[in-house]
C-alpha cells in the first residue's frame, strides 16, 4: 500500500486528504472508495489513460484506491495526479512522498492541466507542516503566493514521476515580482464630474469607513458616474486582505494564471435580473456569488427598486454579519463577504418625483408602491442615505476644475490609517465593522452631541440599528479631520445622511 497527499476543499477553507492505493493479486478491478463525487470516480479512465500514454505498465490486478477521510465528500478533478502517483508507487520505488502535497488534472495523454482552488490548498498545506508542493505549470504562480513552501510545477505525469525516482529534477518556482498594492483606476477622474459636491462628500466618507450609501436622483443627475469613480479613491489592499479575496476568486476559478494575485479591491456591478442564489451563492457546489466576490470591496446595484424584492432582502443578514453560510443537500459551505453597497435609485417611476426641473408624471400610489420595493429593514442598514439633485446650467458649464480623484483618495487613506491604528487587536479595520460595546468604547459623545441625537432619534422615527449607524459615520467623519472626539458638527453631518426619506416626502 502506497500513501500520497493532496488537499480538499469546503468552500475557501481547505482539509488533507490521504490517497492511498493497494494493488493485490486477484482479478482485475479498479475501485475508488472514499465518498468521491462523479467527477473524481471518472478520473479512474483518465488516470489508467495517462498512465498507459506515460509509458508505464497499468497492473492488471485488483486496485483499491481510497480517499481519507471517508466521512467528508471529496469533489474535483485535482486529485487525478496524486491518484496516479499513488497508483504506480505500488510497483515503481518512489521516494519521499509523504514530502509532497499533489494537485493536478490528468488529460489522456498524461499532460497536467490546471485547477481551481490551488490558493487555498497551498496554504492549508503550508499550515498542516508541508514543505513541497508539485502543481501543474499553469497554477505555478498561484501557490508561489504562499510564502515558505516549494512550488514544483510539472508538465505531465512522466516529469513527475521521473522527478520522484531522481531521474530528473524540477526547479522550484519562485515569485519574481514584486507585488504592487498601491496602483488605482485613473481612467474616471472625480475632476470630470460637475458639480454634486455634497454627493462626493458623502461617497468620501463611506469609502473612508467602509460604510454603505445609497444615492437617490433624478435621471442623468449623475449617480451611475460617481458610483463607477469609486474604485479610485477605495485604499489599498492589505496583503491580508488580498490573500482571502484571492482565494474566493481561485475556487471559482476566476484568477489570472499570469497574474492570480487580486492587488485592487473587488468592483462588482449587479444587475437588476440577478437570482438569489446568484447573490449569495449556491449551485450543486455550493459556490460563492456575488457578495462574495465584492469581499473587501464594492457591490454597486443600479436602479435599486427593479430588483426583485427576494433578492434585496438575502442582503440583510450578510451586511450584519459580514459571513455568509451557503447550505445545499450535498454540502454546506462559510464564505466571507464584507463588503460596501453603493446603490442608486430614481424616486419614483418616472423618476422626477420633487425635481425642479421637470413635472412628476406619477400617481401617489405610484410613488409609494415605487418607494415601499426596498423595505425598511434593509434600508436601516444602509448607513449613508443622500440625495443627488440634477446638475444646473452653471455647474455644467463651469471651467473652475473640480478636486480630483488622487486628492480624495489621499484622505481616504489617512482615515484609513487611523481606524486600522485605533482597532489594532479588535479585529475590524472600519468604523463600520463596529460592534456595540465597541461603539461604546470608541465613540464617546459630548453632552451636545448627546442631546442632538436624541433629538433625530424621537423626530427621525430611528431604530437601535440606526442610532448606531448615525454614530460610526460621525465617527468616520472625525477621523477624516484627524480629531480624537467626536465633536458637534460630525454628528450633525451623520444624521443629515440619515434624512433622505423625510426630505423626499415633503
């Protein structure tokens, strides 16, 4: 019996798997046990191919090939190669296996194709004491990322094995360049948007918290062209932070095999027609969808209110607590998913409800159905609420340039800075991951302050939930002036973004 190891995936989280083969001398038979998925019970004709295609003898004898442990579904077509090496060990000397942790697909011929998930399972391997890893060419890049464990990649079967037995040798793959955090979107400048100043203000103060904004205007006021100007004044990311997206990209198979590594944070733009479960994940794997993949990042939905009410309301509980348990028949699957929402929406139908401009075409009951489409609960945890007003003549035509995208991300990243500093070893970096007793800790209010929000607690109608959000957004809009207190005017700025709804009534 001859043992190789490779790793498993359940969702971005990864566990070792023995592959264990033993050959005895019966009739011929070829098993594979170990609650394998279809995919890997089909390899058993690719592994016997690409042995044959290698040049070796394929035993004509009774092969069990088992997938420990048994208990935990195994899904994948990585574990080809370390079914094969298992395999032949049994009858060719093989040494230092229990050195290597194996991924890699086998075509007919005993060429190795590439992966998904290689990310995560480099670093659990890593992690369960590891030091080698052979892959295929085309993921040599993707597990180099993991610092501390050799990367062999192989072109086919026959390298490997030769590279086993010492006939031959592999160099270990080796990140050659650095990997660069700092670079933004320069191609849509905040220079070129006219007027909407309070908007930007507001944009920069949700970016600088990690707060969540929806924008309420007119058509053509500009909302859709501020939003996709965001990811140029977003902060850097983390190395962190860039390894955990990364490998939520490298299970859907979504990474560059020239640059798999995700150094700018993730702009997701949804549109109205998505399912549920393309929202939140799910499939017969169990993969992840789109809050997911907008983790440590942006989720920007246009035309809010034509979005299926089922599928706004499964971004409830994500937005509280920033992880999203994705359950099928077969497998239940954790994902991460902090992420920002920027939305946009028209206040009624035809979308000039209170504009100045032209005269509204809607009935009330028009308006209201149009309105009550986003329900209460998910617009209490939307933290910023403002309103975009179409743009006048005079600020279309002003040549008096407008603060660009450079000088807002500076600030941006100072705040940053800060939050990051002050929640050192609480385990947020934004004001908006605030917890309740860390509201408490972190964000004292003067007696004025206090008695200014007790008075938009009892006229604006607000929730606990809303209390909370006004004070992390005064919060953040004191560290964008570098101040230590929350002082009088914060607040006064927060709960002005907490007041759209009662502003568009009137």
């Amino acid at each position: 019996m001859v043992t190789c190891y490779t790793c498993g995936l359940n969702g971005i989280d990864s566990y070792l798997v023995d592959i264990e083969a033993d050959i005895t001398k019966a009739l011929p038979q070829y098993d594979v046990v170990g609650l394998a998925d279809t995919a890997i019970k089909e390899s058993k004709e690719r592994v016997r191919s690409s042995i044959k295609n290698s040049g070796f003898q394929f035993p004509a004898r009774k092969i069990t090939i088992n997938l420990a442990p048994a208990s935990v579904r195994k899904e994948g077509t990585h574990y080809d190669l370390p079914m094969a090496v298992a395999l032949l060990g049994a009858s060719i000397e093989l040494g230092g296996l229990e050195e290597y942790v194996m991924l890699g697909e086998l075509s007919l011929s005993g060429e190795l194709r590439g992966v998904s998930g290689v990310l995560p399972m480099t670093d659990h391997a890593k992690k369960q004491g590891f030091s080698k890893i052979i892959v295929p060419m085309d993921n040599a890049k993707e597990a180099a990322l993991v610092p501390g464990i050799s990367v062999y990649p192989a072109g086919n079967l026959r390298q490997v094995i030769d590279f086993l037995t010492g006939q031959t040798s592999i160099s270990s793959y080796q990140q050659e360049e650095e990997l660069d955090f700092s670079a933004f979107d320069t191609t849509l400048d905040f220079a070129d948007v006219k007027g909407q100043e309070n908007a930007k203000r507001a944009i920069e103060v949700a970016c600088s918290g990690g707060h969540s904004i929806l924008m309420t205007g007119t058509p053509g006021s500009g909302k859709t062209m501020l939003s996709k100007r965001v990811p140029g004044i977003l902060p850097p990311l983390t190395f962190e932070e860039s390894m955990e997206v990364t490998k939520i990209y490298s299970v859907c198979g979504l990474v560059s095999k020239e640059n798999p590594m995700l150094v700018k944070r993730p702009f997701r733009v949804l549109h109205h027609t998505a399912s549920t479960v393309s929202i939140i994940g799910g499939g017969t794997k169990a993969m992840p969808g789109e809050i997911s993949l907008a983790h440590n990042g942006v989720l920007f939905l246009d035309e809010l209110p034509e979005f299926k009410r089922e599928a706004l309301e499964v971004l409830r509980q994500p937005l509280e607590d920033k992880r999203i348990n994705v359950t099928r028949v077969s497998r239940s699957a954790e994902y991460p998913c902090n992420f920002m929402i920027i939305a946009a929406k028209n206040p009624c139908p035809c979308g000039y409800h209170g504009s100045q401009v032209k005269e509204c075409s809607c009935t009330i009951d028009q308006i209201q159905r149009y309105q009550k489409k986003i329900s209460g609960p998910l617009m209490d945890r939307i933290d910023i609420q403002i309103e975009v007003p179409a743009v006048n003549y005079d600020e279309i035509s002003s040549i008096q340039p407008a603060e660009s995208t450079l000088e807002i991300r500076k600030r941006v990243i100072k705040a940053r800075e800060i939050q990051k500093k002050r929640y050192e070893g609480e385990g947020i970096l934004t004001n908006a991951e605030l917890t309740a007793p860390l509201v408490k800790k972190y964000c004292l209010l003067s007696p004025e302050a206090e008695t200014l929000l007790k008075q938009a607690f009892q006229t604006l109608g607000l929730t606990a939930r809303g209390y909370d959000k006004i004070i992390k957004v005064a919060r953040t809009i004191a560290d964008l002036e570098e101040s230590q207190n929350i002082e009088l005017h914060h607040l006064a700025e927060a709960i002005s973004y907490r007041d759209t709804e009662h502003r568009m009534a009137d």
